[in-house]
C-alpha cells in the first residue's frame, strides 16, 4: 500500500498494489476525554489507558510547546527527547526530530483552536455554512500534522484506541471534523466549585524537571468563566458527535466499575474492573508515555487513590461559594449537583 500526500494537508488514501485504485485508509480511533481542567481526567486517564487494545498519550495537545521545545517528563521518568518510544513515533511520523517545527505548529494550533471558532465548526458540521477559506487552510494544515501524529503513535505502540485527555473543546472540535479519525467523546463534568477551589491549590509541576515550577493558579472569576464555556462547549459536541456520552467526576469515584463502563460502552467493548486497571497500572511504570496532566501522572509510587475531595466544602469561602454556585447555577443544576 503505497501512502498519498497532497501538500502536507492529507494523510487519509491509500494505493492498492493490486488494483492501483485509491480508497480509504483506516480511521485512527481516539477516545478524548474533554471538558475543563482539575476535572479529573488524568485519574480515569491512567486507569482507562490500561484496558486492552489502548495507549494514552495524556494531554497530547500541549506536545508541540511542553515536549518538543521544552523537553518536559513523560510519565516514564523520561525527558521526552530522551524517550526511546516518542523517538520511534516521531521518525515514523516525519522522519526526524529536525523535520518538525514545533513553534510553527503550536502557533498554528493556538490560531487554529480560539473558542471563536468552535461555533463556525459546528455550523458546517451540522451543514449551515462553509468554513472561511482562510481559516480551513489553516484548519486542514493543523490536522495533517495532528493525523501524522496520531497515526504514528497508533503503528508504534500498536493500540486499536488512543485515549487522549487533552480537555479542551476546541481540540475535541478538530478532531471531529478529521476524515482521519473516528471519535468517541467522554464529557467529564465536576462541581463547579471544585474546580474553582482546585484551581487556587498549590501544586507542584513534576514534569518541569529543571527548575522548580507549581501549576498556574486562577481567580475565582476566571474559573467560572472557564468552567462554563468550557462544558457548554462540550456539550455541543453531542449533536455532531455518533459516539458521545457524559460522566460526573462525582459519580464516578462514588462508582468507578460503573463510570468506566461509560468509555467501554461507548466503543462497544468488553470492560475490565478496577482491580484489574489499577494492578495494571502499577506494573506499568516502564511502559507509560503519556504526556501532561496532572502531578499524578508524573508519580512514580503508581499509586493509585480514588476518593471524594470534599476539601471545598470544608475551606472554600462562603462569599467564593456563592458566587460560584450564583453564576453556575443553570448548568449546575442541567448537570445534576445541588445548589447548597
């Protein structure tokens, strides 16, 4: 099967040597977990990546700034350019690490993923208008990298599913627009006022091993803001998306056999307990190349703990508390939390 480029944009024919026709190459499976930061996700990331047939590449959104030009950690202990495992993909996907140019291509996703422009995607996914001929440009560019990428991580670790916990909205909209791929979309949804409260905490940012850094802290304000775009924007995806369905980080740590069942049911495959996903992940230390996230996914113990944080019930101000749940309470209510 001989490989067809056009320009750098596409990745997704294939020549039959039997027939000499072009027809479809298969479609890069990925199961995003999306919604809005300290949600959760790199938890039920590092358990879901170990179930049979998936690879998780953490928040792969951030690989082009983090990675390629900072050399942050992998989940291995590794610098991610001393990554025996990233080195094989990226040979595979461009032939060397001097073939890519990680500054253009993050400054490409920034222009490419604004908010602004999830609405113009979900108009001409539901067939109301065409994309601005200057912005598809960008568009299509943007995701023949991410194909490369994706499709290089695929061969390399040998995976039927990527799990990808990049978060953000706007890199779920990308994707779901790529003929290369086929999505399947969790919408991690928490409190409102957990996030805003995690969003104060001090944590330090293990990945970043050459000095030390915490991970950015935000006003309350900014959190609202952020925890509302972000989930009304994911919640968009469910009128574009064939395979999407939502899970509250609540429930889930309440009951994680049943909040897994969530992504298993969603591709339609047999599921694995807790049990088995947390033994896994603890003999897996060697073998995770997962990037970004969390300070847990950079923990080397492996050590796995599901429980419930009431801390902002406990020390989250009231004035914060209120203002949280006074500006969040439609959603919050949608989403099925109580207002006290």
């Amino acid at each position: 099967m001989q490989q067809i480029q056009t320009n750098d944009t596409t990745l997704i024919s294939n020549l039959d040597d039997n027939t000499g026709q072009i027809s479809p190459m298969e479609k890069i499976k990925v199961v995003y977990i999306g919604g809005v930061g300290r949600s959760g996700s790199t938890l039920i990331d590092l358990l879901a990546g170990q179930a049979d047939g998936f690879f998780s590449v953490g928040e792969i959104i951030w690989i082009w700034q983090r990675n390629f030009q900072e050399n942050q950690l992998v989940a291995s202990g590794e610098p991610f350019l001393e990554s025996p495992f990233w080195h094989k993909v990226i040979e595979e996907a461009f032939g060397s690490f001097g073939a890519v140019n990680p500054v253009k291509i993050e400054a490409l996703r920034k222009d490419v993923e604004r908010v602004r422009h999830v609405m113009r995607i979900w108009m001409h996914e539901k067939g109301m208008r065409q994309l601005n001929p200057e912005y598809h440009a960008k568009l299509r560019e943007y995701q023949a990298y991410t194909a490369k990428l994706y499709r290089a991580i695929q061969k390399v670790s040998g995976c039927d599913y990527i799990l990808d916990s990049s978060k953000h909205p706007t890199h779920a909209f990308v994707l779901q627009t790529m003929d290369e791929i086929d999505l399947y979309t969790l919408h991690l949804i928490r409190d409102s006022r957990a996030v805003a409260h995690s969003w104060q905490r001090k944590k330090l940012r293990p990945e970043v091993h050459w000095k030390t850094e915490y991970m950015p802290q935000f006003s309350i304000g900014w959190s609202i803001k952020d925890w509302y775009s972000g989930n009304v924007l994911m919640s968009l995806m469910s009128s574009i998306s064939e395979h999407y369905d939502r899970l509250r980080y609540e429930d889930f740590v309440k009951d994680p056999e049943t909040g897994l069942n969530k992504i298993w049911s969603l591709i339609d495959r047999p599921n694995h307990t807790i049990d088995e996903l947390k033994e896994r992940y603890q003999n897996s230390a060697n073998e995770d190349f997962s990037l970004s996230g969390n300070p847990i996914r950079f923990d080397q113990k492996r050590e796995i703990k599901i429980r419930l944080d009431k801390e902002w019930r406990e020390k989250m101000p009231t004035g914060q508390k209120l203002t949280v749940t006074a500006a969040t309470l439609p959603l919050l209510i949608r989403y099925g939390y109580t207002p006290w």
